[in-house]
C-alpha cells in the first residue's frame, strides 16, 4: 500500500511538473498584483477572463484599517493583470454597514 501511494504521489508531481512548466531559475511573484493592500480574494473565471475580487485594506486611525471598497482585477495569462479599480462598495447597499467583508462574485 505504502508503495502505490508513493507512485501515486510521484505521477502528481511529475504531471503537476508538466501542467505548470516548471522550470529551474523560474521564479512567481507574490503577491500578484502591488498597488494596493487586498484580502480575501475571489477568483471568478468568465469567457476565458480571471477576475479577481478583493477587499482593499486600508489605514485608518493610524492603526486599525478599514475595508471601504472592493477592488477588481483580471488576466488571461496568470501573469500580466489589469487594475479596474473600485467596483462596488458597501455604501451600494442599503444594509450594509462600513467595511468590505469577503466577497464572492456569481454570474
């Protein structure tokens, strides 16, 4: 049992290995995008596009921060992405309040 989990294991890295093109020397970046302090993402794939939904961490008081906006960004490479800047914020609705919790974006 122990020999087929290993095989098992080794046939993932080596098809992971293939799928993502690994290659010595390559590095990522991360995070992805810099301009601005983001948290809990939501990735939402559409015709080929990647969006990605974030809120936008802000200071506030010197200390705490705040959540005032959500940010969109998108790709269809995984490596050049484009900033579409504010989207939506919480003062879209009438019942929230003031912060930008975790999103999720549906079609």
């Amino acid at each position: 049992m122990k020999n087929r989990i290993t095989k098992v294991l080794l046939v993932v890295t080596v098809l992971m290995l293939a799928v993502f093109q690994v290659s010595e020397g390559q590095t990522g970046t991360n995070p992805i995008y810099k301009d601005a302090f983001t948290a809990d993402p939501s990735p939402f794939l559409y015709n080929g596009v990647m969006y990605v939904y974030v809120g936008h961490d802000e200071a506030y008081n010197g200390e705490a921060t705040r959540m005032t906006e959500w940010l969109c960004y998108s790709t269809t490479d995984m490596k050049n992405w484009t900033n579409h800047g504010a989207v939506m914020k919480p003062t879209d609705f009438k019942w929230a309040s003031k912060d930008a919790w975790a999103a999720q974006v549906v079609e």
